[in-house]
C-alpha cells in the first residue's frame, strides 16, 4: 500500500494494529499526507510494466557469483534494507528500481542511497511510523540510548 489517504481499504487497516493495519496510528500517517506533497509512484515507475521483476536480499548468496549483469536485465529491481550495491555491481547489479525497508534496516550514510530509486518503508510497529514523521517533517532523532543524532534517508528520497 502507497501511502493515500484514498486507499479503498483504509477503513479496514484502521482496525488492525501494526503490521497487519495502522489502529492507533491512523491520526499521525493523516498528518504526515497532509504535508506530504507526492506520496504517489512517480511517471517513471508508474509507467513501467513488471514482466520480469527480481527482489535482491542482502544474504551474500551472490558473492562471486557474477550475475549482475543478468540481475540489471529485470525490468523492476527490488533491493531489500540496506542490501549494498557499490562495490559489489559485479554480483549484484547496480540497477534499484524500488528499495524497501524498515528503519532499522535502513542504510545510515545517505550516500548509500540510489538516486533513481524509490525509497519504501515497510512500517510494521507504532516507532517506525513515528520515524517516517520525523523524515518528513525534517525532525532531528536522538536516541535517549546513545545520545546521538540518528541519520535519515536523504530529503531527496521521498518517504512511500
């Protein structure tokens, strides 16, 4: 589900608590699409045709394996957390359509990031629905545990 306050089944995920439905979160993803100016998938992505689609994981199964090149022949290439790619295109590619994750599995250096790729949370507790509003409203994180500011996906990277 992208992110829509016209979602035809909002109203049935409103009673399930995360991560099978947003109850108890409904009033703060409400606000994060009122200040949210593009939640959509943008021309490019909504204009592809997943006949070959491929999800790369981040397991190293494909060291050494030296199938990149077949990996960037997908149509859709999915990566899941932070799954690298630079420095290792060789076995994994380095074509992102779609990057998914949750915050804890995201990448912490905004470098990391591909900038033709789409940035998906996948939100599965009440924290990382809070850590999506944080994103968007451009709020500082500090963990009360380390006492240090925690790094986001770049402003760049619209948050879906």
């Amino acid at each position: 589900m992208f992110l829509d306050d016209s979602f035809r089944k909002w109203a049935r995920i409103r009673e399930f608590v995360p991560p099978f439905g947003i109850k108890g979160q409904d009033n703060l993803i409400k606000a994060i699409l009122s200040v949210t100016k593009e939640y959509r998938l943008t021309p490019a992505l909504d204009s592809l045709h997943c006949r070959r689609c491929i999800i790369v994981g981040n397991g190293g199964v494909l060291a050494n394996k030296s199938l990149g090149s077949r990996i960037d022949d997908y149509d859709i290439v999915i990566r899941l957390n932070s799954a690298p790619v630079k420095g290792f295109e060789r076995d994994v590619g380095s074509k992102t359509t779609l990057r998914i994750t949750y915050p804890e599995g995201a990448m912490q250096r905004p470098e990391q990031y591909e900038r033709d790729s789409l940035f998906v949370l996948a939100g599965f507790k009440w924290q990382d629905f809070k850590w999506l509003k944080y994103i968007v409203y451009k709020e500082r994180v500090v963990s009360s545990r380390l006492q240090a500011p925690l790094l986001l996906p770049p402003a760049s990277q619209s948050p879906t």
